[in-house]
C-alpha cells in the first residue's frame, strides 16, 4: 500500500511490523491481559490508540482515505482510536519524492484534519512520553503495579528499535519511581490526580525537544467517512491509485456544487492558503456552491 501511495514507510514502523508488535493475534480476546503483561503490542499502555490490521487499511483506503477523495493528498494509515479517527502518515499533492511523511489524526466525522507530529519517530516519542505521565487509564483494568509494568515493558520494548539516544531517555525515564501527579487536561479543565512515572513538568521538557511539525498547513480540510461511504470505492491495488488528475483541479471540481469540499482540499494542495481562502475561491468561481 506504500508503494502504491508514494509514501515511504519509516525505519521505526518497518521495524515494529517486522517483530510482529503492531499485530494483536488469535489469542488476543482470550489472553489480552497476560499478554498486555508479557508480549504486549507497540504502544499497548498509551490512551485510545489500536494498530489496524490489513483489511482496516484497505477499507479506510477505499472507502476514504485516498488522493481522488481528499483533494490529490496521499494517506497510510496505520491505527485508529476507538472512534474510528484514523492515525496516517501524510503528503500533499505536491510533496517532493523521498519526503518525510508527518503523522495527522483524522477524524472520521469531521473536515478538518491536525498533523500531529514531524515524523512517526517524534510520534512514537510523544506517545510513550504521555503514557508514562498518565497512568489512570490502565487502572481500571490493572493494579498500580501492573500498570507500572505494562508501561515499562511497552516503553522497553518499543524504544529498543528507536534511535540510541532516544532510547536511552525513555528507558530511563521508565525506570523511574511512580509518584501522584496533578494534570490537567486542558487550559480549563478541573485538575487530577494521576499516578504516573515522569512528572507534567517533564513531559513538557520532553515535547519540547521534539522538531515542531513543519508540515503545510498543520490543519488541512478532508471529506469525512461517512460522506464517501456511496462514491465507488477505490481499487487500492491498482497501480493507478494514486493517480487521479481531474480530481486534482480545482476549478473543475468547484463547478460542481456536490464536490465543493474536493474543490477546496484541491484550492489548498495547490496554493497552500488557509480554510477560509480555499471556500472565498472557491464560492467566488461558483456561487451556486455554496
């Protein structure tokens, strides 16, 4: 599916997929906890993240999740949360050969999309980190101490194929004691007390050594799911999926009021503006679009 997307699949998630850590396995439903404890998949301590298998991928690729819908921007996705948003490494339309692909969460209901880190190495980073700054949400299911190891053990495992020096850092910072911390889980929001390996404070320290995403725009327009639920799926196996050029005009796609939000994915692929400037150009070539 990479190669017929043009997107390079980075060392670090080649490397979970060779060892088998992003496949949950027939005995998962049955022996889920011993294994979360024992042989537990890549990121199994961090909040609301699932590995998708091969027929996941597919479907979001066909259903969703492909050039000719989004405006000429490529996808891989590769995980979801337990809404369906779906974890993807990303280009634009005109993203140069060998380029490095940043991670975006897209929702699945909404039009508007978020890259969230540079690259799946400063993603896998990020996502350890806030597991070991929070660990209620493994608490319901385990004791402390299991939590503790759960968390240990995913960190050890999945930074052993990351890059030495960041492997060094969260390792360590797993080794850690647990102590009670006061998070908030936003500017607004009612602070809690949470057991966790790494304080607030030092998570932010480590977010802040990660490169900023300098992906454009950091926000960019998509069609949600369930409105290209009826279009004819595309054939992700075919070796012409990624090409599709008269969805790549913007101009063509804006005389037709039906596609409009392809019109302004395509408007933002080409000329880079933000949401309010891609609808303008668009309403402006067609009114009746509107």
């Amino acid at each position: 599916m990479a190669t017929q997307v043009g997107i390079e699949v980075p060392a670090l998630l080649r490397a979970l997929v060779a060892a088998g850590a992003t496949f949950y396995g027939p005995d998962w439903p049955g022996q889920w906890r011993t294994l979360c404890l024992t042989q537990p998949p890549a990121f199994i301590s961090c909040e609301d993240f699932e590995w998708m298998d091969a027929q996941e991928r597919a479907d979001a690729a066909q259903e969703w999740l492909h050039a000719a819908a989004q405006g000429g921007r490529r996808f891989l996705p590769f995980a979801q949360n337990g809404a369906g948003d779906a974890y993807c490494l990303t280009l634009g339309v005109n993203a140069l050969p060998h380029t490095v692909a940043p991670v975006a969460l897209v929702p699945h209901d909404d039009d508007e999309a978020m890259v969230l880190h540079a690259s799946f190495d400063d993603f896998a980073a990020a996502m350890l980190l806030q597991s070991m700054a929070d660990l209620s949400h493994q608490m319901d299911e385990f004791s402390l101490e299991e939590a503790v190891t759960q968390t240990r053990l995913d960190v050890a495992c999945t930074s052993a194929l990351m890059l030495a020096d960041s492997a060094e850092r969260l390792q360590a910072m797993a080794g850690q004691a647990p102590q009670q911390q006061s998070v908030q889980d936003g500017p607004r929001a009612r602070p809690r007390d949470v057991w966790a390996l790494i304080s607030p404070q030092q998570l932010a320290q480590e977010l802040e050594r990660l490169p900023d995403a300098q992906a454009a725009p950091l926000r960019f327009s998509v069609v949600p799911r369930w409105e290209l639920r009826s279009a004819p799926a595309q054939e992700v196996n075919a070796p012409t999926a990624v090409q599709s050029p008269a969805a790549l005009t913007w101009q063509s796609l804006a005389a037709d009021p039906a596609t409009r939000r392809q019109a302004i994915r395509a408007y933002q692929a080409e000329f880079g503006g933000d949401l309010p400037t891609a609808k303008a150009a668009v309403d402006a070539l067609n009114p009746l679009s509107r």
